[in-house]
C-alpha cells in the first residue's frame, strides 16, 4: 500500500448546520423513553432543516442533553417543540439557542415549560 500524503487531501466543510438546539435534561426513568425522543426528532426535522444529533446522558440517569444542528436555530426549535413538550421528563429542560454568522455567536438560554406553543 502506498503512503497517503495528507497534505495532498482537501476536505471542505459545509457551513450549512452551524447553529446549534441543545436541550439539557433533569432525571429521567430508562434509556427506552430518550431512544423515543431521538427517533421523533429525527422524524419531525426536515433534512433541509436541520438534523437531530442524539443524546448524551449520565450513567445513572440523572441528566443529558439532546443535540440538535441546522440552518435556523429558532426555526429548529420551533419544528423540535410538539415532540418535546409531548415528554412529562422534559417540563423542566433547559433550551439553549447558538447562532453563528461568520465570526459572531449569540446564545440564548431559556427554560422550555417558558414557552408556549400555538
């Protein structure tokens, strides 16, 4: 086999899923109920939306968070709401919006039984 030179490689990133909905979590009963949640919301996100990333949880069940990237933070978030106001574990969660344009990042932190859905 040939010896690769990485210096010859151009790997482009796409800067189509910049922002970011992360929604950190409390305790919550089993694995089962957080594998239901990831398969709805990578259902309900259009992949011209955005893509749901899974989970990260603790070992003994007591947090996580859920990650989630697209084009439009607020417009993921919006799309994301049914599904999550659906969970009884999910009332108290905390939502963090990350926008990026260029160099600039903004976030914006609220606690999701906050917001109200039409």
């Amino acid at each position: 086999m040939k010896p690769l030179n990485i210096n010859l490689l151009s790997f482009k990133q796409k800067d189509v899923n910049k922002d970011s909905v992360i929604i950190g979590f409390g305790a919550f009963p089993n694995l089962d109920l957080i594998h239901t949640v990831d398969a709805k919301l990578m259902r309900v996100i259009p992949m011209e939306l955005g893509q749901h990333d899974m989970h990260e949880i603790a070992i003994d069940n007591s947090h996580g968070r859920f990650f989630s990237y697209g084009k439009n933070a607020e417009k993921l978030f919006k799309c994301m709401l049914p599904v999550l106001k659906e969970f009884d574990f999910l009332k108290e969660a905390t939502v963090q919006l990350n926008f990026i344009s260029g160099d600039i990042e903004r976030d914006l932190e609220f606690k999701l039984s906050s917001v109200t859905a039409n």
